[in-house]
C-alpha cells in the first residue's frame, strides 16, 4: 500500500472513529498484572502467581474487600499471555483453558459482581510481545467483539510483531471497531512508544481522538532508576506531552510498581506523587494480597488520589531542577488550587530546601498548603514567606496549595482522621 494510500484511508478512518463515548474523564484507576506477575504461566509449580484466572479473581476480592473500589481503583486488567496458542473454529480468540477454564465471559461476570470492570491485552502484530495469537487487521472486527461479548471494559492494544502501516491503520480501525461493538470499553494504545513517543511522528491530536491513553515510553522495571527514567523522558519532553493530555486522553507513564521489591517507603512516596501531578493512570502492578502497610498507605492516600482526580485533567509540568538536586513539580487544580511536589535527587543526607511561592511563580496573596504525606497544614503563606523543610534522599514533600479566601472549603483538611471519599464531588476536595 502506498503512502497516498494509506493517508486517504486515514483521513476516511478519522471521518468515523472519534472515541468519544464518555470514558475516563479522569485517569483510570486500578490493578494490571503485568510488572508483578509478567508470564508466569507454571500454574502446576506456581499456583498462586500464573497468569490464571485465579489470580485475578484474588485481585478482584482484595480491590473489593480492602477499601481500593471505594477510592476508585475499578479496573483489574489482564496483560499479556491470557490467551490459547490456537484461536476456535470461528476465528476468535479464546483463553487457555488450563488456565481460564470458566472462560473470560464468567471471569468478567465474577469482576462485575464486585462493582468492578475488567481489562483485557491484545497485540495489532502477528503475535503478541510474548508470542501469543495476535490482532491482524483482518481480525480487528472479530476480535474487538469477542471481547465485547465477554464483557470486557478496558483494551490494552499493544503493538509487538507489527510494522508501521499496521500500526498507523490498525489503532483507529481497533477504535472504530470498539465503538461499533456498542459497548462502552476504554482504549489503551501502545502506538507512540512504537515511534519514538513524540511529534512528528506522534500525532497526539489525532491520538486523543481514537484513545483514551497511550503508552508513550519504555515499560517500566522495579526499580528506582526505572522510575527516574520515567520521570526525566516526560519532563524533557513536557512541552510536547503535557498538552495532550486532559479528560478523556491520558498519557501513561506506566503503571505502579509501589508493594513490590525495588522501592523504598521514600521512593514510593516518589512515585506516587509524581504520577498523580502527571495526572498519570494508578494502575497497580504488585500483590494486593500481600502489601505491607506502608505500601498501602501510600496508595490509599485519599489527597494523592484526589489530586490525581482532579477534574480539570491538566498534567503538570516540571518547574524547576535546583543546583542542589532538588526539581519542583507543579500542577493547576480546580477551585484555583494546586499541587506542588518537592523531589531530592540526592543520594547523600536529607536537604533543608529553602524556597518561597512567590520563587515557583505564585501571584500575591495569602495561601495555605496540605502536607499530602504528613497531613500537616502549612499556614500564613503568602507569596513572599520564606519556607523550610526537610526532603529524604530520593524522597518528596507535597503539597496541596489552596488561596486563603477557600480555607473555609477546605479546613476540613486538616481532620485526617476524619477523611472520606465523596465520589460526588469535584475529585480534587475531600469533605466530611
């Protein structure tokens, strides 16, 4: 096929493909297994941890049994090596029955049950990164209703095994095909890391068209240097990515490795307030079923999701990188607040970090900050008071900045012990 080609049937696809079925307003929140369990299929010798359908059923009940469903962690997605090496009769994609011996239809049935939604991996190469059945673009059609006749909710599109023809045609023909399906499912595309992640050769308008989020770099490892990769691609490139990103279509820095083995309690703290001023997705990749409690608390910290939540959708940015290694993250919020996120890249002692609003660009006025971590409240700021505090190497302080005149609205902050989630509301705000 050639270029003019390929451009007119493009330009033919958009016509119809716009993926605008009211999803992911803000950015999706739940487990996915591939970081913790990646393709552990030994179901004899590993019961507990293969790729099976048992595992995401203990992944549903402890989402819907510890306090996760409440916070908004809703999806529990399946990742890669799900699948039979043969597709049926009909041409469809079916489980390994070893594995999934009830079908994905009565898994999806038990996720339901719970209040929650399940995702599911497919790959628009000959074969998935692991060398399973993948998604040609003659089975586009196929697949994307088998998986709406199971129930399926969210699709992770991958993009192994593939070329770039098949690439530029298969995600939007994946997107109109899910939209034709009927069924409401959120769309995960891997597209932009297949191409370097940044324009030209991603059209993130066009993106944002036919996905709801996109993998744009590397998988992420359990690791902080992992993290820090992560972290430094998207800030060097923010002036690309950051606008974007909004209700709707997120950029996916990967998901969180927080409860596995390669984090400290500080870097943890890290990585979760990075990816919520990055309005990233908190999809989890660890054991619910056995997360020590410093793990848990991190995850469950209702104003680090809240931020995360926020409705507006505007990915923060990168403001400052000090001489003594410490960056400055910011992020607008609705009702004219903001998060702030002080990161040490030093490895050596904890640094006393002096600084003012008015230094990271705040107009006069009178302000109070929420210690995201510490739940402390940080009064009589204004633009030109003088700050200090103490940052862990590889550690954080947030905050959570609001002007004065909202304190009344937000006072509440300060009754840690009383918070709780009000799904009703602006995400940013937690009332009584």
């Amino acid at each position: 096929m050639g270029p003019l080609a390929v451009t007119q049937l493009l330009a033919l696809i958009s016509l119809t493909v716009a993926l605008d079925n009211g999803l992911l307003k803000t950015p999706p929140m739940g487990w996915m297994a591939w970081e913790r369990f990646r393709c552990d299929i030994a179901c004899i010798d590993d019961p507990k941890n293969c790729i099976s359908e048992g595992l995401f059923r203990d992944m549903a009940d402890r989402l819907s049994e510890d306090g996760w469903k409440e916070l908004g962690y809703e999806y529990v997605i399946i990742d890669d090596c799900w699948m039979s090496r043969l597709r049926d009769k009909q041409g469809r994609m079916q489980p390994e029955p070893s594995r999934f011996p009830g079908g994905i239809a009565q898994l999806a049935k038990y996720i339901h049950d719970r209040g929650l939604k399940l995702g599911i991996y497919a790959d628009i190469g000959t074969h998935t990164c692991m060398g399973y059945p993948g998604t040609t673009l003659d089975k586009i059609d196929i697949d994307a209703q088998t998986f709406a006749s199971w129930g399926v909710d969210y699709l992770k599109f991958d993009g192994c095994s593939s070329n770039a023809v098949e690439q530029m045609l298969g995600y939007p023909l994946m997107s109109k095909a899910l939209n034709a399906t009927g069924r409401p499912m959120a769309y995960s595309c891997s597209w932009p890391v297949y191409v370097g992640g940044l324009p030209p050769n991603v059209n993130y308008t066009f993106l944002g068209d036919i996905c709801h989020l996109w993998r744009n770099y590397y998988d992420i490892q359990d690791s902080w240097d992992s993290v820090l990769s992560i972290v430094d691609w998207f800030s060097n490139n923010q002036d690309d990515l950051q606008p974007a990103a909004g209700p709707g279509q997120w950029n996916d820095p990967d998901m969180l490795i927080i409860g596995n083995f390669g984090l400290s309690v500080d870097q943890a703290r890290s990585q979760m307030a990075l990816w919520a001023i990055m309005a990233a997705p908190l999809i989890m990749s660890n054991d619910l079923r056995n997360l020590d409690n410093s793990a848990r608390t991190i995850l469950q910290n209702k104003m680090a999701i809240a931020i995360n939540q926020d409705p507006m959708g505007i990915q923060g940015r990168r403001l400052l990188q000090e001489k003594s290694h410490v960056e400055v993250y910011w992020r607008p919020l609705s009702q004219s607040a903001s998060a702030l996120v002080f990161l040490s890249r030093r490895t050596d002692m904890p640094y006393l970090y002096h600084s003012s609003l008015g230094k990271l660009s705040y107009d006069a006025g009178n302000y109070e900050a929420y210690d995201v971590f510490t739940g402390a409240t940080v009064t009589g700021l204004n633009a030109t008071t003088e700050f200090t505090f103490s940052i862990n190497p590889s550690g954080v302080v947030m905050w959570y900045v609001y002007p004065k005149k909202a304190s009344k609205q937000t006072k509440v902050l300060r009754k840690t012990s009383k918070l709780t989630w009000q799904k009703t509301v602006p995400r940013h705000r937690i009332v009584l």
